[in-house]
C-alpha cells in the first residue's frame, strides 16, 4: 500500500519491504529509499509511479519540513534497468510513458515547494544521476560516483538535465559530464559546488539528516519561494520588480510575526507555515 492512498506519512513507521521505495518520517524529515538492491535501484515504472506518489503527499503534509532521497543497499541508483525493460522491444507509447514518468519525478522533486536532498552513495549513474541532482542539496559519500553515460549508449538524458546541471556547475564542467561520460567522485563534486557535502561513507544519513534538521527549522512559507525564485530565469529586472512583492506577502504572516518576535527574544522561532 502507498502512502499516498493514506493521505500522509506516518512517523517512525515504513512501507513493505516488498515496496519499490520505502517510506519513514522521523520528526518532521520523510526518507524515501529506492529499494531495488539486487539491480543496484536501477528505475522501473513501479518505482517512478511510488516516488512521485510519495513525494506529493510528503509536499503536502505541513508535519513532514524536508525530504531525504536515498538508495537502499550500496547504491543510490545506477540509472535505467534496461535488462528488465526490454527497451529496445517496447513500443513506442510504452517508451513513451516511461519516459513521461522519469520526467514527472525530477519535476516534481525540483518543483516541490519542501526541500529534497539527495543521500548519494555507491553509484548515481543516467536516470539515478537525473534524480540526484534534481534535489535542492546534495550530500555523496567521499567515494561515489556520479556520471551521465548516455551519449557513449546512444541515447539523452532527461529530467532537465541540459538546462539544470550547466547552471551548477558550469558549461565546461557539464559538458564533460554530458558529451565525455566522465564521472565525478563526491569529492569531486563538492569542489565543483555541485555537492553540498561529502562525507565517508558510513555517516552519509546521518550527514543528510543534520542537514534535513537544519533545513526543517526555516520558515517553510520563506522557503517555498526562495526555491521558486531560484529556480526561475527572471532578469535582474523582473527579481528587483518581485522581490519587494514577495517581502509585503510575506510580512503578512504568522510566521513572519514569530520570526521577528524570535529575533528580538533572542529564541529559536517555532515556525507554523502560516
């Protein structure tokens, strides 16, 4: 059963272990782990279909602040399964829904108005790669790898990778990850900015929930906007236009009262989203 059909996302509590992506909410951070081991989380229809249910509801439940994206086992995700999928024999509307799938996810993780980070350890590779760095913040363990090897099988990437990954870490960077195929370590990308944090191994979820802690004591309203600002293409122009918008909007809040009643307190605020 997908928690989705629940209508939110229970606390300390996960889905079936038969479960392409499993659930648990601790607090106010929701962890979703893509849990095909045995093909290193490689991506299926039932896998995109879970995660885009779950992430709608973790967007829409005011208890859940912060995503977390991990891959059970010793990979995040290598990408398509495409032993399973028989790709090359799928007719053209079946490639065509899968396809239409992958895209809705990483929209949707990029679109969400909660934070998401990615938990990357092992491989992060094509469509897992996709996922990766269509999160808000990504933390990779020292030694994983994350790479883009569609151009070396005849295929493309999607999930506005063209357009997304160029803007974080630059043109020549994207370029060699894209046209190359090379891949980048954790460490690698945090030196590239692409990476928010890389850790050993062995403390890589406990590194993304300090982050998610962190994450889920902002003002969730602030945040939502700042994330839809930042993932615009305004001008300088139209940000000097909407900004001020945004700030009267804003100052008509709840949370907007509590924050300037922490600050004169010297309290941490208690943000309600509201």
């Amino acid at each position: 059963m997908l928690w989705h059909s629940l209508g939110a996302i229970p606390e300390q509590e996960e889905v079936s272990e038969m479960s392409t992506v499993l659930v648990s909410r601790s607090g106010s951070t929701a962890t979703l782990t893509l849990n095909r081991p045995e093909r290193l989380n490689a991506v299926s229809e039932e896998l995109y279909e879970a995660l885009i249910g779950h992430l709608v509801v973790a967007d829409s439940d005011p208890a859940v602040r912060c995503v977390i994206l991990h891959g059970a086992g010793r990979s995040f995700c290598a990408g398509a399964d495409l032993k399973a999928h028989h790709f090359g024999i799928r007719t053209p509307t079946e490639q065509a829904r899968y396809l239409d799938l992958a895209q809705r996810a990483c929209e949707q993780i990029q679109r969400m108005d909660t934070p998401v980070i990615a938990a990357v350890g092992g491989y992060a590779l094509g469509a897992g790669a996709e996922i990766a760095v269509s999160a808000d913040f990504l933390v990779m363990a020292e030694d994983a790898q994350l790479g883009f090897p569609e151009v070396a099988i005849g295929t493309f990437v999607g999930g506005g990778v063209t357009h997304r990954l160029p803007r974080l870490i630059g043109l020549r960077r994207a370029t060699d990850l894209l046209i190359l195929g090379e891949r980048c370590t954790g460490a690698q990308a945090f030196d590239w900015g692409l990476a928010y944090a890389t850790v050993p191994a062995d403390i890589l979820l406990d590194a993304a929930r300090g982050l998610a802690e962190s994450l889920a004591g902002k003002a969730p309203l602030s945040l939502a906007r700042m994330k839809a600002a930042l993932r615009r293409d305004d001008s300088l122009e139209v940000a000097l236009a909407t900004e001020p918008r945004q700030i009267l909007e804003l100052m008509a809040t709840r949370d907007w009262a509590e924050g300037v009643a922490a600050f004169a307190q010297r309290r941490t605020p208690v943000f309600e989203g509201k």
